[in-house]
C-alpha cells in the first residue's frame, strides 16, 4: 500500500509539467531542469504509483487512465499547498486571521467592495477571500464549512442557516433607448413577456425568479441568449440581443449615458432580500464574526438568527 511520504512535492510539479506539455522536452525546458533529470522524476514516480503514468509515443507523450486520475490529485494537493504556504506567510507578516466569504453577483457587484472596504480600513489584519457564486452554491458552501460566512437570495432555500438581513435591492428592465417600453417611469413583468430577454445562466436565483414569476402568469419566458455576469446582459443589450432584468445598482452610469434606460419593475417581487449565513454563528472564528456584525450592523451575540 502507497503511503503519502511517498510522494514529493516536486515531483509532482514536474509530472504536471509533462502533462501539460505534452512530452519531457518543453517540461524540461519550464522548469530548468535536464531532460535526464525530468525523466528520472517521471521514472521514480511510476515506481512509486507502481503503474505507467505514460503511453510512450513516437512524439510525446500520452497520459494513461492512472496519469488523468494523478493529474485530478496533484492539481489538488498543490493548490491545498500553495494555500497553505500563503495563509502561514501572512500570518508571518502579522494577519491575524482570514475569512471566507462567497456571495452571489447582486452582492459582489453592489454593496460588498464598499462595505469590505470599510471592515478593512477597521481591521487591516484580517485577510478576506471573496468567491462570486451563485446563490444556491454559496448556500451548498456555507452547509459544508467551505465558507465562514456566505451572502445569497431570499428565494433560495437554506435549510440549517442561520440567516441575518443583509441589504436590499431593485430589480430594473434595461432596454434600448428606441425600445417601445423605453419611455415609461415603471413596467410590469407581464409587460415585458413579449420581447426576448438577455438572461443569466441556469442556476441563478434571478433567473429562477424571473421564470418562476413569468409562469405564474401562464406565460413563456423566451430567453435569446444567457450569458454568466450583469455586465454581459448590458452589452448583450447594447448590441440589441433583447431586453433584461438586473438590479438598479448593477446598471453603471456610462450604460445609462450610452443610451439605454433603466426603467422600474412595479411587482412587488422587485424588491429582494439579500441574507447573510453562517452554519453555526457559535462556532465562528473570532474575526469571521466582526465580519458577520459589520455586514448585518447588529450585535450578534445578542441577536437570536432566524
């Protein structure tokens, strides 16, 4: 039976070299080492895994079944490493610990830069790793301890989070100055029903809204194109794809003065609650819960979540 002491970090890096590239050659020559050198890594670590890693060619190299499952690994075991390495250099120069934050679009794009700033003019020792996501996977990485604190949408079920208010927002239909709805001050969703949208991908609590709502109304959301990011669905408009729905504080300035209008959704449901959540606010490191007080503006070791 292999055991991990096996396995030395360099080599590896050098086995993901030739992977990528394909042969010993261009490996060799990016990471500055002889090609009898690199090829006696290769050798060694098939000894170890005691199976070929390689189909040998007339012109390179091929991985086998055991090289594609090595590669998956390695990839892993360096990226926890090069984690590791930074996480103890920064406790080294002072950190005095990090947070892990996911949080969907609406959150990242509108209110997170500012209110993070602030937290960490206040606390320059904490270190914050922010991931954007949608909300259904921050929710999946709260429940697993992947992340301390995660920011989503109310029409996301959490079941076993704790949740505390975090912002608002609006929801606005971005259309081309010369669009027939373009001159009204408000709209309602059934209104917009018959124009093609520019949406986001599958998945996205926005787009889960829209098509629910639109199928409370006995009608078709027709979708002419999804992209991944509030700033595709603006250019996708600019380019007269169709018309889309995003929250007021995505829309920048420079769309608005380019020429389309944001005009505003009249359904109740334009309005949405943005949570945070923790899986257990008991068990939060100490600088993840100056985070989680400083984002929801309450004292919470007083505070019941809901």
């Amino acid at each position: 039976m292999l055991k991990p002491t096996h396995f030395d970090l360099q080599s590896l890096r050098i086995f993901l070299l030739v992977a990528e590239n394909g042969g010993v050659t261009r490996a060799s020559e990016k990471a500055h080492m002889t090609l009898s050198a690199v090829s006696k890594r290769i050798a060694e670590l098939e000894r170890t895994v005691d199976c070929p890693l390689f189909f040998r060619l007339p012109r390179g190299l091929m991985l086998t079944s055991a090289g594609h499952e090595l590669v998956r690994h390695a990839k892993s075991v360096l990226e926890t490493v090069n984690e590791m390495s930074s996480a103890m250099s920064d406790f080294a120069v002072g950190v005095r610990g990090h947070v892990r934050v996911w949080a969907n679009t609406s959150a990242v794009v509108q209110f997170l830069p500012n209110d993070l700033a602030a937290f960490l003019e206040r606390e320059p020792l904490i270190r914050i790793s922010l991931e954007e996501k949608l909300s259904y996977e921050v929710v999946e990485a709260v429940m697993r301890g992947v992340a301390d604190i995660g920011v989503f949408a109310d029409n996301v079920h959490a079941p076993g989070i704790q949740k505390f208010a975090y912002r608002k927002d609006v929801l606005v239909v971005l259309v081309p100055a010369d669009h027939p709805l373009a001159d009204r001050a408000e709209v309602q969703f059934a209104d917009t029903l018959d124009f093609d949208f520019v949406g986001l991908n599958q998945g996205s609590s926005l787009l889960n809204r829209m098509t629910e709502a639109a199928a409370a109304l006995e009608r078709i959301l027709k979708l002419r194109i999804q992209v991944t990011s509030f700033d595709g669905i603006c250019r996708m408009i600019e380019a007269g794809h169709g018309i889309g729905l995003l929250p007021a504080g995505a829309v920048r300035e420079e769309i608005l003065v380019a020429g389309l209008r944001a005009v505003r959704l009249a359904d109740p449901w334009a309005v949405r609650s943005l949570w945070l959540g923790v899986r257990d606010l008991h068990a939060l490191q100490p600088e993840a819960n100056k985070l989680l007080q400083h984002l929801s503006g309450i004292e919470l070791n007083a505070k019941t979540p809901q």
